[in-house]
C-alpha cells in the first residue's frame, strides 16, 4: 500500500484521470486500485482530497532516459531535475503580470501551467524487437539514414537513436503573462513551399492576438518569407481581423512566401528597429531552422524578442510530432489523383496507371493515401530502395499483375528511387535540399520501354494539392497551433515550435525537431500494414543498368 498526496487537476484533466497518472509520477507501472475506505470515512475523504493507490506487487520502474546536459548558462535545453525538453524563455528580462484572459479563466477553460507535462513516449515495449518499437515510439530522436564507406546516404540502416528526457513541456494559455498586449508588437511570416493551412494559421494567430488585446496596427504581416524582413521592394503589411476575414477559404498564402537563405542579422536588426517583440515563423525544416537562427541571434544582439514556430510540412517529416498541418488535406486530395490513375488502368488493355506524389525524403503522403484509397498494387517511397530487374524486381510484379488483373496502378514519392536515377549527382536548392531528379517521368518512360504493348498514364498532382484549401480536421488543427504559438509567446517562451504529440500539445525546443527529416520506418507498423493490404512484396535483385 502507498499514500500519494492530492494534486490540483490541470486544465481538461478530471479526478480520474489524475489518480490515473499517479503512479507515472512514481516512478511505476503496473495495474492500479483505488483503495476501500470504511463508509464513515468517506465524507472525510471527499473534504480532504486524499488520494489512496495501490499499487501492483509486481509492478515495475518506467524506463527514464538521463542525458549530461551542458550548464544553462551555455543553452541548455534539458530541466535536470524534472527530466524535461525545456524551451528558452526571456522572462528574466520582461514583467509578469495577469493574463487578460483571467477575468473568464481563458473563456471558461482554465489555464495550463508551467509544470504540466506530456509524455514524449506513450508505450513500453518489452524489447527493441516489438512490433513498432521505433526511436520516435521509444522516446528518442533518431535517424534512419546512416553513412556507407564512400559517404552515401544507406536508406537501409539501422536507426541510430539519441535518447531524450521522458517529458515536453504542455502549450496553451498561462495565467500569467510577460508583455503588455496593449504595448505589443508582433510579426508574422510565412516560408518556404505551399502547403494547406498557411492563411489558416495566419488568420489565427492574428485573431488570438486580437483576443489578448494587442491593437489594431500592431499586427505586421512580413512578405515573401524572411527576405520580406529588409527587402525595401516589399514592405510589411498591417494585418486585423478585417484583412484575413475569410482567407482559411482560399489556398496559399496571403502574405507570399520564398525559398533560400536570409541574412539574420539583418532580420534581427529590423526586429530591433521595429520594436517587435515576437516573430512567428510558419514553416518547415528550413523556416524554423531560420527561427532558431532569428532567436539565437537575438540573444547575441540583447534583443528582447520571443521567436515561434509553428511547424509547416507537407510531406509530415517533422521529429517528434504526430503530425504537421496540411498533411491530411493533402492526402485526402492525393486519393483523388489515385481513383483517376484506377479508372485510366483498368478501362484500358494492360492499363498502367502512375501517380507521383509529394515526399522528398519521406514518404508518410504516398504510403497513407494508398491504404486510404484502397486501389494502389504499388507504392514506391525514399525509405525503400527497390530494384527494377530480376525475378524478385518491379519489372516482373507489374507483368504479373497485368497478366492476373489486367491492369496496375502504382504510386511513387518524389524522393523515391534517387538511388538510381541521380547516379551519384548531388545538386541543392536555395534552401540547402538536395535537387531531386524526376522519377515519374523516368519511371514513366522506363515502363513504356518494358511494357510496349500497356497503356500507360501518368498524373502528377503535386502543385494542384499544395495549393488548396484544408478540409475540416486540418482547419481546427491550424487553429490551436496558432493560438498556442501565441500563448507560448505571452508566456515569454521563445526557440520553441508548436505541435502535437501524443495527441496533446506541446512546445518543443527548435534544435530538437531539425536534427533530421522524419521518415516511414521501414521495419514499422505502418508500412507493414500497406504491404500486407496490398500486398506489396519487397522488390529484391539486381540494379538496372544503361
């Protein structure tokens, strides 16, 4: 038997779920009663909130991972005592004072606080050999790249995992805030590709803004990425409730966007003359590895400005979250493209139907639309490496389904297959990714020079999904990273991104999420579960050759 003194729910959480948790706190795992108590003791129990536990005898110690974390005078990330992915702030510099919202408890819903956590890994496996025992569902960050002896990248690799602190730090409105909203300036930018949710985001953070009082004007909509920082041909636009009424209805992005790199110390120089005291930054890898710049370089420069991410990918390869905003839009609209390529296959003789879709190193877009759609025979993704001859190729599948169906429809990732059509080649784009070659089109041609008699269609619908507007989840879903983004930079939090994990929201610390892409891990459970609904097997044999 063991005592567990009461602690006040947080915000969403019930008794229940508290007493629930308690044995997380502990330190164990294991099944959990709640203790009998004699009738005349319950009035007593319910007046002093004491919550009794018992715990299994054969429970056993929650997995902890500890990492020797540099002083927190050299950027340390990680809480010592509590084990938690801490986010920078400046509060040292800045007045706490009661939230605005405190006068209806944050429109009824209460606040969260600073010690709320949310757990990074949400099972236990019994081994590194159970089904979905990843570095992502074990709690740590990791890789599924590795180096071959001439430097190439081998997509076959084990995951090298970095372990992390069990815990991130919760988002949402604080009762305490650290800027005055009727004195804030705030700036919002959006970066690098389309992708559904962009003016979604926009909208809402410029309405939680509003929301916190900040004032008309106040608002500045940065053009065209960060060069719209100091690029004297695009000024800032004031931005209010008026301007983005009604834009989540159309694609894009009302303040335009760029790839490439920007000159941060400029950024951080306008930031300074501008009075502005946060930034959010909308995007990828790239655009919150340019926050994290942003931020970093207003520490050097003693500019008290808190710097925000909200993570923008279409192709759902940012670390640790479970998802990124767009993403089920996009492949909602990439099963359209596959239900096309379907009824193009099988209404002709030895009908061919290929659909190329996004994912440059991940194929999270291609893998999740053809277990949706239901009519893919096979998905090609960058994770994979597959070969095209010999009896084990994708060559020899094709045949056979063309003799045993009729027809095939194949879907392929866009970074799919790189390993035999760049042929060492290693160019990069303004933003510092590697230049893809075109694999629907090399695909194409080389299943008309194989197939002569089959009737081959291609589709390629990349531009027509990145530039529409999102469906219902992914609207909501932008919405609360929004407003989280902008109570996570009234708290005075900065270096930090926003996202779902575990199906709660956190802040995570910027250097965290873009260490690398994610990727569909090849030995996991999604994949398993496409290849055994289709019955994908592993294309195995020898490389083609010119």
């Amino acid at each position: 038997m063991l005592s567990v003194p009461s602690a006040a729910p947080s915000k969403g959480q019930t008794s229940v779920q508290l007493l629930a948790e308690a044995p997380r706190r502990l330190g164990f795992s294991g099944v959990v009663e709640l203790a009998p108590l004699p009738g005349n003791k319950r009035q007593k129990r319910s007046t002093q909130r004491q919550d009794r536990l018992q715990i299994a005898a054969q429970a056993t110690p929650i997995t902890r991972f500890s990492i020797p974390a540099p002083n927190k005078s050299e950027g340390q990330l990680f809480d010592d005592g509590e084990e938690v992915l801490q986010c920078p702030s400046i509060r040292d510099r800045l007045t706490p004072r009661d939230s605005p919202f405190r006068k209806h408890r944050n429109f009824g819903g209460g606040f969260v606080s600073d010690d709320d956590k949310v757990a990074l890994s949400s099972m236990k496996f019994a081994s590194h050999s159970s089904a979905g025992a990843t570095c992502a569902n074990l709690g740590m960050i990791g890789s599924g790249l590795s180096r071959t002896m001439d430097g190439e990248e081998d997509v076959s690799a084990d995951e090298v995992c970095v372990p992390l602190p069990p815990w991130a730090m919760r988002a949402g409105a604080r009762e305490k805030v650290y800027f005055d909203p009727r004195h804030c300036q705030a700036a919002i930018v959006t970066c690098g590709g389309l992708c559904p949710g962009l003016n979604d985001v926009v909208q809402g953070i410029v309405k939680k803004l509003e929301d916190y009082g900040v004032p008309e004007g106040n608002i500045h909509g940065i053009k065209y990425g960060f060069r719209g920082f100091y690029d004297r041909r695009h000024k800032p636009v004031i931005l209010n409730s008026k301007v983005v009424d009604s834009i989540q209805l159309q694609g894009g992005t009302i303040l335009g966007t760029s790839r490439g790199g920007a000159d941060i110390k400029e950024i951080v120089k306008r930031i300074d003359m501008w009075g502005l005291d946060m930034v959010f930054v909308v995007g990828g890898n790239g655009g919150n590895a340019g926050a994290n710049a942003i931020q970093v370089e207003c520490a050097k420069q003693d500019v008290a400005c808190c710097v925000v991410g909200i993570p923008k990918s279409i192709d759902n390869d940012i670390l640790l979250i479970d998802k990124t905003f767009g993403f089920d839009t996009a492949v909602e609209e990439a099963q359209r493209a596959l239900l096309a390529a379907k009824v193009e296959a099988s209404s002709a003789f030895s009908g061919i139907g290929l659909v190329k879709l996004m994912g440059r190193s991940s194929g999270f877009i291609a893998m999740q639309a053809s277990m949706a759609s239901g009519v893919v025979d096979v998905c090609l993704i960058p994770e994979v490496p597959f070969s095209l001859d010999g009896e084990m190729g994708l060559y020899a599948y094709v045949r056979t389904l063309l003799d045993h169906k009729g027809h095939a429809v194949i879907c392929v990732a866009e970074g799919a297959g790189q390993q035999i059509l760049a042929k060492g080649e290693k160019e990069t784009d303004q933003s510092g990714n590697p230049v893809l070659k075109d694999v629907g089109v090399w695909m194409r041609d080389l299943l008309k020079k194989q197939f002569k008699e089959a009737d081959i269609k291609y589709i390629d619908p990349s531009y027509l999904i990145r530039s529409i507007s999102t469906i219902s989840n992914d609207r909501i879903y932008c919405k609360i990273l929004a407003h989280n983004a902008v109570h996570s930079a009234f708290a005075g939090y900065t270096g930090c991104t926003m996202g779902l994990v575990n199906t709660h929201y956190v802040m995570l610390p910027i250097p965290t999420v873009i260490q690398d892409a994610r990727r569909v891990d090849p030995h996991g459970k999604q994949w398993n579960r496409l290849r055994a609904s289709i019955g994908q097997p592993t294309f195995e044999g020898p490389q083609m050759t010119d």
